[in-house]
C-alpha cells in the first residue's frame, strides 16, 4: 500500500479571473474546491492509477471535517488525528486571459507534538513490508525542522520504503536520515549541494552526492521540461510532452504519486520514469488539484521523450 502522510494539508480554491489585476476590485468567474495538500494530492492520483492508498492526516475545524469527507467520497481511506488548529485554505489564482497562475498559501495551524506522535503511531502500527511511505509537503508551525527525519527512520525500521518531497530545512534534515526516494527540484538540490548547477552533468554529479550517503533514488524536477531519474547504475532524462495547461497545481505531486505507484510494482527505472512523465502531464491538463483519468495518462505515454544518459 502507499500510504501518505499529510502534515499540513488545505482546501484548494481554484479561483478562474478574466483580466486578474492586482490593486483592483476583481470577479471571478468560476471557483472549485478540492481536498488539497501535497501529500493528498499523492493519494487522488494513486487512486486514480488503480493503486491502494491510505492519507493519514492531521486535520482541525470544520475545514478539517470538509477534507475528509471528500478524501473518503474519492474512495481514500483516511486516518486522521483531530488538531485544535483549523486546517487552513488555499487560493489559486488563474487568469484566463494571460495564462498566469498566482497561488496564496496560509501557513496553517500550530501543531503540538502529542498530536504528531498520535499521527506517527497511527502510522507504524499500520506499516506492512514492502509498503511505500511518501512524506511531502511543508511542515506544519509548531514542529521541528527534523520531524520528517524522525518519521523516514521510524517508517524505514517498521519496513518501508520512504519518498521525501519537501524543501528547505526539513529537505536538509530529511536527507540525513537517508529516504529511498528523493524528489528535489532543480533549486532545491543547488541549495543541498552548496553551488548552482547549471548543466546537465552538474545536475548529475549533485544527484550521485546525495546518492552516496544511502539514498536510492533521486528525481530532479525541471518543471515543465520534465525530470532527471537518478540511481548508482543509471540516470534518464525524460522530457514531458506540450500539454494544454488547465492547472500547474499539484504536477509534481502527480509525478511522485505515479513514481511511488511503479515503485511498489517493480516497474523499471525507464517505466517508472515515463509514468512519472505522463501523469504530471496529465494532470497539468486539469482544473485545479483534481487527479486525470487513467486514461488520459496512458495516451501521453508514447508522447514522454526518454534518454539514458
């Protein structure tokens, strides 16, 4: 199973604006609310994949109660730890005219530690061998910069596989404790690395870094250019086809969903690579954070330009 984890999770408002002007009165169009949060977006599109996934969430208030009930209605088994906080709101801004995507993100509720180690229990006592564990997303305020280390080794000793999408000091913190699976962006591992990289084979050499202190695998997002698959024995570039763009939200999430989907299949790096590929593409297609059809997956898949380097 692929269970993610959802420290800090929202409801997306995906506002569509004709003509967004900043310092002016502005009417939108039309507005549509999803169960948001980088690591529910993982379980939408796991979902959709025909994957088995499970979100374990900390949720508060009647926001809280709201993303629930439409994680369960998707058909995603839910765990949740009730918070005092209110889970927080999202606003996604596009303009239809220029094409611009604006995001306005709460920070979200303070958590306490006792209701985070009620989250990481539920989690270990549920783990099974071979499971895949995917912690994403921005940490909540109130909990330490190393919370994502401590769960990646609890989720790792109860039999795991871990994938750590985040960034800053919890990605910095994150790494030491050496996650299967790593998912920076091109930014992101020049900040890791200490030094800009600015060719291919920088990009590389900065990978197989965070390769030789345990990790197993690295993808380097480059946005709409694609990704960087990385392992000891191989690396491939797999470019991403032009896609008319609904929504840029939650792209990468797709990408990681479907990584974590061939992962605990056994699908090859070039496989898993392409999937990854399409389903963020596929997803960039649609309104919102809504998960694309399978379908719509699978006729981008010839379209995903593969190269071993």
């Amino acid at each position: 199973m692929i269970r993610t984890v959802c420290l800090n999770p929202a409801l997306d408002k995906t506002a569509l604006i004709a003509g967004f002007q900043i310092d002016h009165v502005n009417r939108i169009v039309s507005l549509r609310r999803d169960a948001g949060g980088k690591g529910i977006n993982v379980s939408k599109v796991v979902a959709k994949l025909g994957g088995k996934t499970c979100a374990y969430a900390l949720l508060g208030g009647t926001v809280g109660t709201q993303i629930e009930s439409d994680i369960v209605d998707m058909g995603i088994s839910c765990v949740s730890v009730a918070i005092e906080g209110d889970t927080r709101t999202n606003l996604k801004i596009i303009d239809t005219q220029t094409g611009t995507h604006t995001d306005i993100n709460e920070p979200g509720p303070v958590v306490d530690s006792q209701e985070l180690l009620d989250l990481l229990q539920r989690l270990t006592s549920d783990i099974e061998e071979g499971d895949v564990v995917v912690l994403s997303g921005s940490l909540p305020r109130g909990v330490p910069s190393d919370t994502y280390a401590t769960w990646i080794r609890a989720s790792k000793q109860a039999g795991a596989a871990v994938f750590l999408d985040t960034d800053g000091r919890a990605l910095t913190a994150g790494i030491d404790a050496a996650p299967t699976l790593v998912k920076p962006n091109l930014q992101e591992l020049s900040d890791l690395v200490g030094q800009e990289l600015t060719t291919t084979e920088d990009i590389v050499a900065a990978a197989h870094e965070l390769l030789s202190g345990g990790i197993k695998t690295v993808v380097v997002s480059l946005g709409h250019q694609g990704a960087l698959f990385c392992t000891k024995e191989h690396t491939i570039s797999a470019r991403a086809p032009h896609v008319p763009v609904g929504s840029t939200v939650g792209a990468g999430d797709a990408a990681l969903a479907a990584i974590a989907f061939a992962w605990e299949r056994g699908y090859r790096l070039s496989d898993t690579a392409t999937l990854a590929i399409a389903t963020g593409s596929a997803n960039v297609m649609q309104s919102g954070t809504q998960a694309a059809e399978r379908s719509v997956v699978e006729s981008l898949l010839s379209k995903v330009d593969l190269h071993t380097l």
